[in-house]
C-alpha cells in the first residue's frame, strides 16, 4: 500500500489518498468469495463449492468487490494514518473510491486531525471572586424556610378569605354557560397567592366568607389550550373552609423541634455556619468556572465540526442516563417543556463547544508543564472510583482504560495549576470601571453550557408542582 497523498483542508478536515496493489486487493476478494460462497447457488455445484472464477464468470468480475472494500479498506485507512504520524479525530468516511482495469484501488478518506492548539497565557489568569460573607437577610431567609416548613394550618371562620390563605372550595367553569371538561371540583384545596390558577381567579376568591357561594369570571390565558385559548369563562365557586397559616415561635422550643440544639441562639450560630460553608463552597465553583471561562478566551484552535459533535452525543447520554434514572425519558422531558429536541441540542451545542475547548486547553498545559501523574497515583484513582461507586477496582479498570485514566489525571493536574494561579478580583460595583458599553461579550459559556441543567432545573419545577398538586388532592380526600 502507499499513501499517494494528504490533502488538508479548512477546520482541519484532512483527504487521504491510498492505492492499494493488485495482490492486496485480490488477496481481499478471495476473504470475501469464502466468506459469502455458501450463500450463492451455482448449477453444477454443491452450494458453497463452486469456485471463485466460475462465480465471476456467471455474476461479473466485480461480484465481490464491494465486501473486498470493505475488508480492506480499515486496514488501508490504520496504515496511511500510522505512516503519516496523523493524530485523527472522529470517525473516517470513504468519500471516493477507484478501481482499475488491473485491479489496483485507490481509496480516498474523509476525516478530521486534532486541532494544533496554543494559549496566549494560562498562568496568572484575573477572574472575578464572588463575595462569600453571610448576611442578617441570608440568615433570616433560611429561619424563614425552616419556619414555613413547620408552619400549620388552623381552621378560621370570623373573617373573609385574604391572599396566603389556604381555602377549601367547590367550583365549576362555563364557556358560553355550558360546562367544559376538566373545570369542576369538590372540596378543591387552594392556596390564595400560589398563582395555580387561571390568573384573576384567586383574587376573586379572596375575600368570600365560609359558606358564600359566587361567580367568578377570568379569561384564560392566550397560550392555554386551544378550547379555552383567551376564552372569558365564568366559575361558579362555593368555599367551605378558610385555613390560615400559623407560624411557630421563633424561640428555643422551635429550635428544639428543627434542630438537635437546645436554644434558638445556637440554631442561629448553626445556621450562620453552614451558610457560610454553603457560600465558600459556591464561591469557589463560581471562581473556578470564571478562571476557565478566561481560559478558554486564551485558546487558539481551529475545531473540528465532528469534536464538538461527539462532546454534544455524549453529553446528551449522560443527561438522558440520569434522567432514565429518575424514571423519565429525555422524550417525555422535551414534551413536559414543550421543547422539540431540535431545539434542545441547539440550545445544548454551545455547552459542548465549550468543553471542547476546555479539554484542549488543558489537555495543551499538561503537555507543556510535562504534567505525567505516577502509577501510585493512577492506582489510587481506580481506588477512590471504586469505593465511590462501590464496586470491584478491576470492574472500573476494565471500564477506563490507563491510558484514559492518565489523560483524565493529566487534565485534573493541569486544571488545579491554572486554578492555583489565577488571580481573584472583586467584582466591580455598579458606577466604577468600564462603562456597559466597554465591557466585553460575556463567554458563551456562561450562557449557554448549562442548558441542560436549565432543563433539568425546569422539569424538577414542574415534578414539584405535580407533587404539590398530589398533596392538595390527599388532603381533600381527607376532609
């Protein structure tokens, strides 16, 4: 075989030209005739028997030329690669095939080279550090959640109905004074304020009286479903029972009940010091986001179309695996957001390419740093795998290769000395510095790459009010 050429191309797509000698290729053909022979039918042969001259004689000379391809054409696609010393990325294609009279082939190949990368800097980098004190207002936020958590509802009936009020009430909608489907309920539990309904609907529940029966009008909103779509309805609504939230005390009896210290002041401290373990923690992720976002503004390379391809398949199976995980599918997800997957993986690109870009960066400091972890050190890591995910370590080194797990290591060492020499920055107040319009673009990073988690974040809002919507229907079968 010889590489007959490398022709480079924009976004370091790359066509290799091979020809392949006339013994080779015959060499191919026979692998091809034994291996489909039993299938062709000759007369005056037992099947399987006829031999490879009659077979061309009767079927043409070119009867197995396409499986002789095949079989050779991987081989002549890992020599060429080999001899040229190319570092490919993606999955080749042959793009033209040609083959002669004297059955010499040429092979030409599509793919992609990885990309020559260099930083304009790595050490050093400014990024902004976010603030990570705790205020009285962070502090008596979180008192206030745990409080609504162990709030309770008490029955009242000498005073209307009022915003935050929970009531208990029957209704029925009318368009056009006939019924429509779904617009009935008994007993309907309805927090005053929640914005679970039709909007001007609570409103108008507010300030009815126990037992005081009353017709709601509201117009649905233009995106409802397309029955009710900016349709003016009237409800016919009769409440039972106003509840109204009671909180507790703010005292040692309540800390006793939310916590395992015996006064309030300690729960306060408590308080006080897991949010600020909360806000370091959050600060540091925010730090080492930005430090790679500024990194990623140093890289120089031009990406192939297909690394960013495959970073967006992967992502996407892992996103899909861990909602599989929760008993959804990534389907069903797009569906309960009214999102198409088109959609989805347009919003999720600019995330791949951003890790992209990440890897290569640092993937470019390892090599320059000649950062190589040890073999106590790669041990270790197939240890700590191990125990984190409890399973046997030869079961995760039969599934990370060493030679991954030294690339991934390489990554991580690179990355802690990008982060441990970047340079933090307080964040400019409103007024000082650069005006807005001499700020620079914010990285697409920043915002985009988590779209997925925006999906995710979305459907666990949307499982939340499903879960809320439960526990109202339980509590009215209670009563």
């Amino acid at each position: 075989m010889i590489v007959k050429n490398v022709e480079k191309k924009e976004k370091n797509s790359v066509f290799i030209t091979v020809e392949i000698e006339r013994e080779k290729f015959e060499e191919a053909i026979n692998s091809a005739y034994k291996k489909s022979r039993g299938k062709i039918s000759v007369p005056g042969f037992r099947k399987g028997k006829a031999p490879l001259k009659i077979i061309e004689n009767i079927y043409g000379a070119s009867v197995f030329y396409e499986d002789a391809i095949d079989i050779v054409a991987p081989e002549a696609y890992v020599f060429a690669v080999e001899q040229e010393k190319l570092e490919t990325v993606g999955r080749p294609s042959l793009s033209n095939m040609e083959i002669g009279d004297d059955r010499t082939v040429t092979l030409v190949f599509s793919t992609s080279l990885y990309p020559e990368v260099s930083l304009k800097k790595y050490k050093g980098l400014e990024a902004e550090e976010t603030d990570a004190d705790v205020t009285e207002e962070d502090v008596r936020h979180e008192i206030e959640v745990a409080r609504n958590r162990n709030s309770r509802l008490v029955s009242v009936s000498d005073r209307p109905a009022m915003i935050s009020d929970t009531v208990i009430i029957d209704f029925e909608g009318f368009l056009n004074g006939v019924p429509f489907e779904g617009g009935k309920a008994e007993k309907y539990s309805l927090k005053l304020g929640s914005c679970s309904f039709v909007p001007g609907f609570e409103e108008q529940v507010s300030g009815m009286s126990v037992g005081e029966e009353k017709d709601i009008t509201v117009t649905f909103p233009e995106n409802y479903t397309p029955e009710l779509s900016g349709k003016e309805v009237v409800f016919k609504v009769k409440l039972h029972e106003i509840k109204e939230t009671v909180f507790p005390e703010l005292d040692d009896e309540f800390a006793k009940d939310v916590s395992e210290y015996d006064t309030f002041e300690e729960y306060k401290k408590s308080v006080i010091d897991s949010l600020k373990g909360r806000k370091e923690e959050e600060s540091k992720t925010a730090f080492r986001g930005a430090v790679l976002e500024k990194l990623v503004e140093n890289l120089e390379a031009d990406i192939p179309e297909v690394m960013i391809d495959d970073q967006l398949e992967k992502m996407i199976s892992d996103y899909s695996i861990r909602m599989e995980s929760q008993g959804f599918s990534l389907e069903n997800y797009l569906k309960m957001l009214g999102m198409s997957q088109e959609d989805f993986l347009k919003n999720s690109r600019p995330g791949a390419e951003n890790q992209v870009k990440i890897t290569l960066a640092l993937k470019k400091i390892a090599e320059l740093e000649n950062i190589a972890p040890t073999e106590e050190e790669i041990e270790g890591e197939y240890k700590k795998l191990a125990e984190n995910y409890k399973v046997d370590v030869e079961r995760v080194k039969r599934a990370v290769s060493p030679e991954q797990m030294k690339s991934d290591l390489a990554m991580m060492k690179a990355e802690e000395l990008v982060i441990s020499s970047a340079v933090a920055v307080k964040p400019e107040k409103k007024g000082e510095g650069k005006s807005d319009e001499a700020k620079p673009e914010a990285p697409e990073k920043k915002r985009s790459i988590k779209a997925v988690e925006k999906v995710k974040e979305a459907v666990e809002k949307k499982t939340a009010a499903k879960k809320t919507s439960k526990k109202s229907e339980d509590k009215k079968d209670s009563e």
